[in-house]
C-alpha cells in the first residue's frame, strides 16, 4: 500500500460548505442527481447533528491508526476526518483524545468505515461521528497508510477536499468542483419541496400534483374493489 | 408483479385498535400464541413511539415508491401505512413529504422494509416510523407495484386491514379477524402479570411461582458446588 | 449439553469492582492488554449507562429462557446477568418482569448475546440492558442449560464471578484474578491520558508526543505537495 | 403457537408439476410476473440439482425439529419438505436419517429457513437440499409447532400443496391454483427466449431486439466519447 | 494482549483423533451432548474432506499473520492449525507457501475465523480449510500475538491439543480430557443410527421409533383435516 | 444519477492482460502493494475459473438491468462487464441470454455487485461470473444509468478499460496505467516464492527464511513450556 500523506488539498469555498450544510444529506443528495451517498453502513452515534466540511482522508491498515495520528496535523478549521481501513474492520480506532486534538483545531467531526470509542464523551463533547459501530476495540500504531489520497467509503469515493455533509440520515460526499452546482441545485429543490409541503398540508396528494395518475395507467395498474378481487389472497 | 390497487378494505373496530396499542407488542405477541413479530430488522427510528392502526399494504420495486404515493390515497384516520419491496432493498423511499400528507389524513405512522430519510424531520412531526434503515438514498416512480394486496414483512404476512401494533420491542401484525380475542388474551395477560409483578417485587421466584424446580429435575439438572464440579472450566 | 447449575462461585472485591466501573469499557479493555472485549453485536440498548459487577452466567437453550429463572436465584447485590445460547438467537427471552425481580436482588444489569424486551419500561426502571436485538420475540421453559459455567459471549468467554463491565462502548470481561491488577493498570492509564489530554487541548501533536515521526519515517511514508503527487487520482 | 397437522392438503396435478420441474426457477418466477421467490439466503447445498414438488410444510421451534418428525407422516411421492422456524435459527434441524425416511416416501428434496448436515450424505444419496447453512448443530425435540400451515419462507409465503420449484437459482413457490397457468406462461416464455437466444448467438443485440434505444434516448441518455467527457473522472 | 508461544503442549493419542475422524463432525457433537461447535460462520473451502487433529491455536492481530509464521514451528504431524484474531478480520492470511511448509510437517488442515487464498492450490494440493472467506487480500508481519493458547472460534473455545474434526458441516472441538469418553459415545451413537437407517430404509416412521405421538398429544397438537380448519389460511 | 454512455475507451496491451491473468489474483494484488480487492462479499459462481480483461463498466439502478443491454454493444473481445448499482441489490441482473450475446463479441466473464441466475447454463457455458449472490429475481428495464464511468465495486474503484483479474480468490483490479509495471512486479513476486516454496518443501521455516526471530523478540513475546505457563488457562 502507497505510503503518501498529501499536505496542500485544496478546499472549497466555505461559505458554500456552511451552505449545504444547511441542507443535509438528503436534499444535497437529491440535487446532485442521487448519487454520492455512504450508505447506511455508516451511521450516526448521535441524534440530530448536522454539518459539512472538507473532507481530509485517511486510509489505515485494519487495527491501526497511526494514519489517523499523522492525519490531525493536516486538520484545519472546517474540515471533517474521512477514514477508512483497506479492508473492512470495525475496531475502535477513534476516540475522545483524537477528538479533542481535532476540536482545537476546528474541526467538525469523524466519519469512518471502522469504529469509535469514549461514546459518552464524543456526545458530551459535542463532537459528531458517523461510523460502523461503536466498539472500544483498541488499535496498534504499526503498519504504513495514506493522508489525504482518494479513499472508499461506503458505496462513495471521497477525494481530499471534497466536501462532506452528515446528518441522521446519513453521510454524501459532493465532489469539490460540484460545489456551487450542487449547492444552486439544493436551493432549488427546498424551494419546490416548499410548495409540495405546503400542498400536502392542505390535503392535496402527490399523484395529482406530480401528474402520476396516466403512469399508473400506462403500467397497467388497475383499482378494484375488494369484491371485485376474487382472488383476494394473494 | 401484479399491480392492483384495492380501494375498499375492511378495517377493525377502532376502539379495539386503540385498546391493543395500550398493551405494547410484546403483550399482543404473547397473547397471539408468539406469532405475527416483523422481528428485529425492522427496528425503531426513534425511542418511546407505541402505536396501533389499521394496515395499508404497498408493495414496491427496490428503489422505486410510485405505489406509496398511490397508497396515499387509499389511507384515512387510525391507519398505519406499511411497505415492502419485491426484492431486499434499504433505500430511503419514504420521508418527510410523505409523512406531511399522511399526518393530514390521519394516519399514525409507518412501517418499511425499506429505508426512511429525513429523519430529523419525522421525529419533530411526532410521526414514528419503524425501519431497516435511516437512508438518504433516493428512488425513482416508474415501475409498477399494488396497494392493499397481502405482504411478507420480515417474518409476518400482513393483509389489508390487520391491525400493526409498533413500539420499541418491534412489529406485530394482528389478524382482523383475531382483534378481539386477540384484545381479550391481552387484557387476561396484562393481569396476570401484575400479580407477578408484585411478587417479584417483594422477592419472590419464578422458579417457585411456575413450578419450574421439578422440570429442572425432570430435565437431569443438577445443582452442584463449584468444589463438587471438579472439572469446572469446560 | 451439561445441566448444572453452580451455587456458590466466588466473586472480586466489591471495591475493585466499583473502581473499575468507573474507568469504562475502554480504558479497563486498554489496561488488560486490548483483550476481553465482546465486540460490537452485542450493543447498549440505552444511551449513557455504566456498570461494573460479577458475573452469573447462564447457557440457554436458543427460543428457551428456562435457565434464567434458574438464574435468578443465584444472583446478588452487585451481579450482572450474562446470557449466551448455545447456537445464535435473537428472541427477547429477558424482559421487564426478569428485571423486576433482579433489582429486588440488586443486580445491576443485563448482558445477553439473545434479545431483550419491554424495553420502554427497562430504560423507565433503569436497569441496564446489552443484547444484540430489542425484540418481542417470546421463548418457551422446555429445554436444559446450565447456571455459572463458562460460556463464549461475543469474542470473549466469560465465567462465573469474572467482572464484566459495560457502557456505550460495549462490554469488557474482567478474569477473576486478574481484578487488582487491572484496576491498577487502568488507573495508571487514566493518569497518562489527563496528560496527553491537557497537552491535546493545547495543541499538541500525538505525532509528537508518541514520537511518531521516525516511524512514519522507517515505514517509507513520505510527504508529498498535490503537485508532487503527479499521480494524484489514485 | 398454534399446534395444528392437516392431514389431507390438496396437491397440483402431478404431471403440471414435472413439467414446471423442467424449466427451472427463474423461467418459472418470470412466468408469474416475477413473484415468489424465496430468496438467496436460502442457498442449494448441491450443485445441479432442479426439482419440483408439492410443498408438505412445517413451522418449528428454533432449536427443535419434533415438527419435521411429524411432518414425514403426512409426505408422500412427489412432495417436498418446505420447513421455517417461527423465529430464526441456522441450527441443524435435518440430517440423513429425515432424508432416508422421505426417499423412501418419495419425497424429492428439503427446502428450510435452517441449516441442515451430514451433507455429504445428502450429496452421497441425491437427496437435494437448500437450505440457510451447512451446519452440524443438533436440536432437541420439545416444543410444539404445526404441520401443513401457511408459513413465510425468505420472502414468500407457502402454503401446504403449494407447488416448489428448486434448482441453483434458488427456491420459487408457485400457488396452486396457478399452476396451470404458470406451466402456459413458461413454456411461452422458453419459445420466446429460444428467439432471442439465436438472434444473440449471432450477434444481434438486444437493444435493437427490445427496441430500447428508444427509452434510452426519452430518459436522456447520451452517448459520448472519452474525450467528449471532459469531467470523465467522475 | 499477551505475547506467548507455548513450545511443548499435550496431546491426545492420536488413534483416538484417527478414529474421530471417521466419525465426522454432527455425530461427534451429538456424542458430546450437542456441544462444542464452532458454527457455520467458518465453512469448508472445499467439498467432500474429513479430518481430525490437535490443535496448534495461533492468535492474531487483525490483517496480520506474523504469528502464523511463530505457529508453524509448533506444528507435528497431526496437527490442524486453528487461527483466530482478536477482532474480526476476513483478510487472506493463509495460503500455498504456508500450506507447503505445514504439509512437509504432516499437517492435515487449517481452521480459521480469517480468510484463505491460493485456493485453487490448496485444493489441488490437497489441503483441506476452513475458513470464513475466500480473500485475496494480503497481510502484514507486525504485530504480537500468541501460539498455543485457549482462543475462540466462532461459539467455541478451542486449547492447544484439544482434538478438531472438520468436515462439510462445519469444525467441531472436542477437549482433548474429554477424547475418549467422546470417542465411545460417537460410536454408541453411530450403532443406535444404524438402526434406525435400517428402520426408515424400510419405511418406519420415527414417530413411532421415537415414541413421539404421545408428547404431540401433551403438548396439545391436533391432527384436524383441512375442512375442519376452517380458519385456514393461517 | 447522470446518464451516460462513453464509446471509445482506452484498454491496455493485450498481452499484458493475458500475462497478469496467468499470475492470479492474490499475486496481482500483492504486487500493486497489497491494494485494488473488490473484497469477498463477490464471490465465484464456478470453481478453477481464471480471468482477466478490459473492464467495460455499467452502473444501474437497483432491480433494473437496462444498462446491461446499453453496456453489449460496448464489449468486445478480451474484455470483462463490471457491474455496479447505485444501492445494493442482488437481484438477479444477469443471466445465460446476456452470457449468450457476450460470448459472441469475445468477452471473457462477468463481475457484477448484484446476483446473477441461470448459474447451470452459465457453468455449462464456460463463462465464468462473480457476483454477490445466485438469484433467481428478475429486472425492470426502466431507470437510466451509465456505461464506462467509474464505479465503486466492493472496496475497489474500477474505471472503464482497468485489467480486472479474476479468480476463486476473488476479483482485483489493476489501473490501466499501471498494467506493466504490476505485471513486472507480479513475476517477481513469483520468482521470489517459487524459492520460498522450493524451501519449505525441504523443511524451512518462514521465521528463519524472512528473518523474523527478532520481530518476535522485539516485540516481547516470549517461548514458554506449558508448565511455565502457570496460568495455562488464559
């Protein structure tokens, strides 16, 4: 495995991170074309937390982390930690002193592939985490990774500087140029839903409004009657 | 996949409804014989949520849910909107839209193999929600499916107008047609297990309260010193 | 599979115990040499709970509960209750009225390798529950097991009056003989880590403080710019 | 549970079901509309093997196999054992002893939700097998369940003379009272495929075939060249 | 975790381990009173090996196999290696070379809760494993473990020279105090299923070998034809 | 999700392709320094199947296979289809007709993160697949996707014209950039264990042929007789 710690990403815009952030993951999701997600693998040790920041990556070997010792020091303010192990492991190698190493330095929060420790104190910290599990499995500091060199996450790939957004329903990745695309396109969909929420409050119903009826009829869908369905059990 | 959608199911009384959600799922399992659990797949999103309603059923395409905004439609007061898919799928095809125009109708909640989004929103709603998944993954609407036709969901089949009972212990479907008996074993269950309450409060044993001390004779049970079970490590 | 039940298993010093509960499942899992652990399947079914104490263990049969109610009589002030079957299940064979009469008892809590239910009311009481599922599922009283031998829990075995202590970050088997000097051990580690914790809150880098640099130098990692990295998309 | 053994099921005609026998699981699911599969967590324990039987069902115990032991009595030639458990369980619960017992019956393979062993003799006697693992655990013989009731299997439900379809494609139920049905719907399906299997073998495609170039291009689809892609990383 | 390598453990004779073997892996377990399997997590990489051994137990450190080079040296003829790692790794740590070195000692296998590769030659040599995955994925030499002491695999403890037998349903281990006594109840067993073969073979029904009619009738299961059951479908 | 399909792709030199298949997956991905598995959740379908090939790669929606049809036209001789969808499914996307059509442009297998059926015809067929399960399940052809853009397979990224290697190993794939050099690594890595092998066929030991004696001490771990081992029993 390449041994490489990259020291100079690049970062979006970080009002457009603030931005999306405002969003969450399933808006931001939605507007880039439903794609980039994590997936459920990765979940949320908290409830109701939201943010986004530049991703820094971290690829360790399984049971290691001394990747994620070497990754602090390429942390700034805004950013967000991304690991991931080169094949799966759900050890805890992250916990409350990698934590408030990285709150001084402003960063926003941990998503991992592996596990994390010291729950109590990440939640009492206020420092949010999305990860496989919470197992307080330790880890050895031993064998070589990468910083900030593309990484898969879930069903993602996260480069160095892409922007991540996190929430309880989970974890996207928006690929750094996509930024101000992805942030129009986010506005744009809460403004539509806007108007759908607004509908729906007053009893009105998606199949009308999103003109659903004729595609129920060109799949050959019928409405019956319970009498009518003979054949009721099936 | 055939796609129909029945309009006119049956649905129990509702004030027996109301009565089993009273009693949890655990107490409704028991008192169906320990039959009808969705089983632990499909868990809570959120802690201390108990519900009962009637069942509306959609079957969906994985990753798509044209039939749930068609479900819609066919659902009303006192109703439990529950959904799976023809094939496994963790996709988040239910949010917080949805649940606008639900809680319009009346509906009390929903029930998914699937994933739900929009998590944070939900639980503001109050409109609880049992699942596979917390998800942000979209789905599309252009494959046809039925509304009101009978489904597996995890380990129950759930017909149209059976009663879903749902809290933190899980998922348990009562047949219509068993609703007042079914009410009726739980009430008798209910009583029976405060005056086991109460005893155990005061120190009492089960052992002795059931009779067990003969079974675990009869089954060649042996009470024994740690210094008698000479071979005391295997 | 053997039936026995032991009466009389020798348990720590309740004061070592107690010590240990406040150190958490991490540093205790740490002082022992990272070994011990249960691993992640088996998960807190409440957020926040921390607790040490003697282990009761039981060996049930799977869909089977009998030999909890055998177990109840053996335990005491300052036990937990450690269930495993003896092939995989995640019935809810524990619930509310096992916990009843265990706090009359004053056990402490709850860690099965089944599931638990009636968990609204188990968090209500504050009896602390880990078990891989929360799940209605009821059991039968029909077949043997045994009370105190050692049984395997996750990737660790347990015996009879070995500590177990759990919190968020799972569960941690203490062996009998090895309580004192694990207390010791974690002691120390705690006094380690409020080092590197006030040196973190400063700024300090673990790189730096574990002397980290030459290693990440032996393993042939080096430090690249993006533009050095001509390569960079791998 | 319900203690229940009908005695006097209804069976499809047997020649229909030697012919669906010859089409295999996935010509037979696509003949219905794709509908009744059980599912890959219900694997073939051999390699080759395609049966069709009627379904003589059992609902059993986890750990516990007495049902099987009743349900023998109620097999005949031309069936297939279709066993699940009211909650999940991988144990062993079928062996070569049950084997012998249904060939000598007639009976022409075992489809169950649990594990089965002595596999080799299995393999040894050609006596087929799907099931959820290969594994020796043993089960007792205690507690009650019920013979020739409906019973959910992966995701479909079977009722007692239901007809199975098994080969390596998995498990398909066909309901009886569609049997005939299906056996029309396959063989036009095989006609149809044995077209298109001759175009494809010379090289036509099946986008000119199904004319889907046109859907491509509605859903807007576009064809580019690498170069063409300036954004081609994503 | 602990660094040992014991050098010079006990063994059991190895015509008792020989004659084991013939038995296989669900007639042993049986014999030891349905105990001692490891489950069907570690599966057979081939089809159709038994073999019994003493066990030379190796723990490692996940995605390392420094300590199976430590094993290797431990190994006698009659032995079956025994890996497990002490939190879940599915990597590839074991293949040909190590298969070749353990051949020329008279190995006769390998178990592990890791991965295996090279298993195209491990079947051509003839080298039969078990394992829970077939990875490619490599490892490195980094990290302490241990030879030769008490581990766990799957569901059970293996020690260094207790006896394993493996075969198509799965790894079971018998302690080695424990040989004999298993020994002649695997053989008592084997005999009582001769007849029974014999008996099915000639269409008894184990209903009636078993004497099970009766416990039916107590347990309060009724024999009802499917018009009686008038409430069918469930 | 954008749809696109790219027409031109580069592919690598075919005799290098042929080269890396001769060397195996576990070779290949230890000469790339141990990274580029796809990872064991895809498995073979056959046994002693070997290949390697241009990979041509489609990205569908869940349950929908219509860019598989899009992605034939695009395949020609030497190369392999990767499939991906953009949530997990294994739903049966993949079978003998699409084998049919591949066989004829010269494609060498299929490797797909979904289920493919008709498994009798594919082994028959000779052509060889690796997938995430056999399923019978049918597709929709209804919801655009893409062809030729990179796609997250496993834990790998696998780009339109990399060498994917595939064998009982599992699948790995090489970046067509660095096809040469992994080829050259891979006979060195070759070479060098056709003289490990050739050692320990006379009885070497890897510990003295890697020099790893002093790791071992290094790293504090101690031989010790049983009887040294006082506590023999940890």
């Amino acid at each position: 495995m390449t041994g490489i710690i990259v020291t100079d990403i690049a970062r979006a815009d970080q009002s457009t991170i603030d931005a999306l952030a405002v969003h969450g993951v399933a808006t931001v999701h939605e507007a880039m074309g439903r794609i980039g997600l994590v997936g459920p693998t990765v979940h949320p040790i908290q409830n109701g937390a939201r943010v986004a920041g530049s991703a820094v990556t971290v690829l360790c070997w399984p049971g290691d982390n001394l990747m994620i010792h070497a990754a602090v020091e390429q942390c700034q303010a805004g950013d967000i930690l991304v690991v991931a192990s080169n094949s799966p492991s759900l050890d805890g190698s992250f916990g409350e002193l990698f934590a408030t190493a990285l709150k001084y330095r402003g960063v926003r929060g941990i998503v991992t592939t592996a596990g994390v420790r010291d729950v109590v104190d990440l939640r009492a910290m206020d420092f949010p985490a999305w990860a496989s599990a919470q197992n307080a499995q330790g880890t050895v500091k031993a064998t070589a990774g990468s910083v900030n060199v593309p990484i898969v996450v879930g069903g993602a790939v996260i480069r160095p500087g892409d922007i991540v957004v996190a929430d309880d329903d989970g974890v996207v990745c928006v690929p750094r140029a996509d930024a101000e695309t992805t942030l129009l396109a986010s506005e744009a969909r809460v403004a539509k839903e806007a108007g759908a929420r607004a509908a729906y409050q007053n009893g009105d119903l998606s199949l009308d409004r999103n003109d659903l009826r004729g595609l129920l009829a060109d799949l050959g869908i019928r409405y019956v009657t319970q009498g009518e369905w003979a054949d009721g059990d099936r």
